[in-house]
C-alpha cells in the first residue's frame, strides 16, 4: 500500500492509497474516513469505478463488487477527501 497525503494551506487532505490486488481480491482497508461519502474515487488500472454500483465503502471498509474480478497485479487507487 502507498499512501500519499499532501498538505496544501486551506484545503482538505486528500488521501491517495494504491492496492496491488491479488487473484480475485474483494476486500481493502483503507487507512482513514472521507470527510463526504462523496468524495470516494476508485481506479483499476486507470479507469475509473463507480461508488455504490462497482464498489462499497463502510468505515475503513472498501468492499470491490466488480464488473469483473481484480487479478494479480491489478494496480486500485483510491482517493478521497480526509478531515
């Protein structure tokens, strides 16, 4: 896991963690909470996923839900708004 929290005067830290999925990994944990629910983006490889449709967040929680399953080496993304 690599995580990056850049500190900018005046603005939220946005966290950014990247997962290296194993074969038909589902489960992630993240290192915090956003501060809005809303502000959850998710990328494999690249393209971005949809909140609530290809994956769930509960707390620390990130559950993938798919259209596809994660091999090993897929490179997930995760961004957020932190408090």
């Amino acid at each position: 896991m690599d995580l990056n929290v850049p500190i900018v005067p005046g603005l939220p830290d946005w966290v950014k963690v990247v997962f290296i999925a194993t074969n038909g990994q589902t489960s992630f944990t993240l290192p915090g909470v956003a501060e809005d629910p809303d502000s959850y983006l998710l990328t494999v490889n690249g393209i971005e996923y949809a909140r609530n449709s290809d994956f769930l967040v509960s707390g620390t929680a990130l559950t993938w839900l798919g259209p596809f399953l994660l091999k090993a080496g897929d490179r997930v993304l995760v961004a957020y708004c932190e408090s």
